[in-house]
C-alpha cells in the first residue's frame, strides 16, 4: 500500500480539504478553508521523495525532474479521488493534494439557485464559470455536467487538466480527455472535438487567445460550452474574454461573445458561521438583450447595474448575495466583509479598464 494512502484517509475522514506536504516541514491540513499543522513529525527530503515518487509512472517522474512541476490525479479505492501537483522548491519536494469526493454532487446539493439549470437548457452558447483558485470551480462544473447527465440525451466531451470528478454515462455518454495523456492542450483538444460530434464541450481552463477563440467559436457554430476563467465579477470577466485579442479584433470578438454569452457564474467559498464547513456565494449574470448590448457597445462599467436591475429573472450581484448570506445566519458579517471589500476592487478596477 503506497505511504501516502495514511494521510489520504485521514483527509476523508475529518473533513480536510487539502493536504500540504513539504520536504523538512510537518504535513500541513486544510479544514473548512484554514490552513492547520498536523499532528505529525517532520518529513525529511528522501522520505518525501519516496512518498511521491511511488504513486508516479516513470514518463510522469521524467517530466517532474525536467520541468519541476506536475499535475496528476489518484484514486483511493473506496475513499476518493485526488488531485495532486507536485513541484520543485528549496529545499526538496512539495506537493499539494486536493480531495474530490467520488459522489458527483448535484446543483441542488450544493444550494445554486435553479437559473444554473435553466442556462443548462440552452442547445448552444458559452457558459462561464468564474473565480479564484479554490474557489470551487471545478466542483460546480462537475454539478452541471452531473445535471446534464440525468436530464439531458447528449455526448458530453470534457478536457481537463488532470481529470477530476470521474462522470459514469447515465443519459449522456461523457467522454473525458486529460491535457498532457489524452491530448496536447486545452487548444488542441478543443479543435478537435468539434470534430468528435458533440453536445457539450467542457474546456477545465480558458487559458490563453487561441483556446478562448476556440471556445467562441463552438459555442457560434452550434455546440454549448462550458469554460472557467480565474476573475471574480462578472464585469471583469468581459474583459478576460476581450482583453488577449489584438486591438483590430476586439470589437468582432465583443459581438461574438455578446452574441454567444448564456450566463457567467461567479463564486467565492466563504466559511460558514458555525465553522462547519463552507458555502459558495455567487454572482450571476444571464446573457439578455441589456447585458449583450452593453457587451457590444464596450459598457462593462454599465453590467453591475444591469445585474441589480434584473434580479427578478435570477441575475445578482456578489454583495448582494453575500447580505443575503448574513442575513440568512450562514455567514458572519466580518467573512462576507472580506469577500465585498474583494469585489468593490475588482469591480473598480475593471471599470477603469473600459
């Protein structure tokens, strides 16, 4: 049984999202979003390096010695599956392990609001999940892919980076591609699965031009595609989109993308009051005529209103869901504080990006 398994278990036992280890330090546990040293002696270099190089391929030692940083995944049989990078750093080894649960969760486990689903219902356009790393991105795509899988009859390509939540075919058949085992790149893959006739094309990171433009692209030309960019406001992520392209081509991609747009999810995950765990606060902006238009005619500093304006069809702005969330008593007022004083700044700053 590889070392490493120990510490996975204890994970999963006491609710640890994260796992830290690092060569010459205790093995750090992250619970319900604060990072704790664990009851546990110190791991010296070699020690380290014989827990994480037993649970890698030679080709995947290779490329960590080469380049000094890796992504992969394992699985625990009957615990759960987890996402590891493993990287270089003075002195030794470190690696960071990320839990993810073999239940594939539901949107209604995870308290989203029923306009996720009605995005959901769209035969073609882009869907946008946002927010930064740990935000829990990956999870909600994972839901939605989930809800299409029980309601919906389509082939469903993911490209991931590495594979996380494992999706069985229920109504759907879900093929699912690692960048870097099954392809080259998100672009690679992406380019090729509008070749692989699907329904839905999940893109794990929108990471550079070529891949955005790729994704535009399919979401014109009839596919619904679901895509993660690290910003934390809807009015910032616009400019995500726009901002790569040269100058002569961004008033064509703001058509394209106003033109394509079904909704962005924003989200941050706060911990709860009672510090039993964590809850996502979102922000959500749909893609109508108000939101198209301001798209269009480059008014990102114009979306915040819009959103306000159009809360009765589900839209909301990230403050006025984390007053919500006081309000409600899942969070303190001081955590929500920490996440509005985050969103004013960004809001502001994508202002003055106009």
């Amino acid at each position: 049984m590889p070392r490493i398994d120990t510490f996975l278990k204890i994970m999963q036992e006491n609710n640890v999202s994260d796992l830290h280890l690092s060569a010459n330090t205790e093995p750090m546990l992250r619970i319900n979003g604060v990072l704790q040293r664990a009851e546990h002696r110190q791991l010296s270099e070699e020690e380290l390096k014989i827990i994480i190089y037993e649970l890698l391929s030679d080709a995947q030692i290779s490329h960590l010695e080469e380049k000094g940083d890796l992504d992969c995944a394992y699985t625990l049989p009957g615990v759960a599956r987890f996402r590891i990078n493993v990287y270089k750093k003075y002195p030794g080894l470190a690696a960071a392990f990320r839990i993810i649960p073999n239940q594939v969760p539901s949107l209604d486990s995870l308290g989203f609001p029923d306009v996720l689903k009605k995005m959901l219902t769209y035969r073609s356009g882009l869907i946008l999940v946002t927010g930064p790393t740990n935000s829990g991105k990956s999870t909600t795509l994972a839901a939605m892919v989930n809800h299409l899988n029980d309601h919906m009859s389509h082939h469903i390509i993911t490209l991931e980076d590495p594979l996380e939540f494992i999706h069985p075919n229920k109504k759907c058949l879900i093929n699912q591609r690692q960048v870097g085992e099954h392809c080259e790149s998100f672009a690679s893959a992406l380019r090729a699965a509008l070749r692989e006739d699907p329904n839905v094309i999940l893109v794990g990171e929108m990471r550079d031009l070529e891949t955005i433009s790729l994704a535009l692209t399919a979401a014109e030309v009839g596919q619904l595609v679901l895509g993660t960019l690290h910003t934390r406001s809807a009015a910032q992520t616009v400019s995500r989109v726009v901002d790569p392209f040269p100058a002569g081509q961004q008033t064509q991609i703001r058509h394209m993308f106003s033109e394509v747009l079904v909704g962005i999810c924003s989200q941050q995950l706060l911990r709860k009051a009672d510090k039993k765990g964590r809850v996502a606060a979102l922000e959500i902006m749909l893609g109508n005529a108000a939101i198209r238009n301001l798209i269009r005619d480059q008014k990102s500093h114009l979306i915040n209103n819009a959103i306000m304006t159009n809360r009765a069809n589900g839209m909301q702005l990230m403050d006025q869901h984390l007053k919500q969330l006081v309000s409600d008593g899942l969070v303190t007022q001081d955590e929500a504080m920490r996440y509005m004083l985050e969103t004013s700044i960004q809001t502001q700053a994508a202002s003055q990006n106009q």
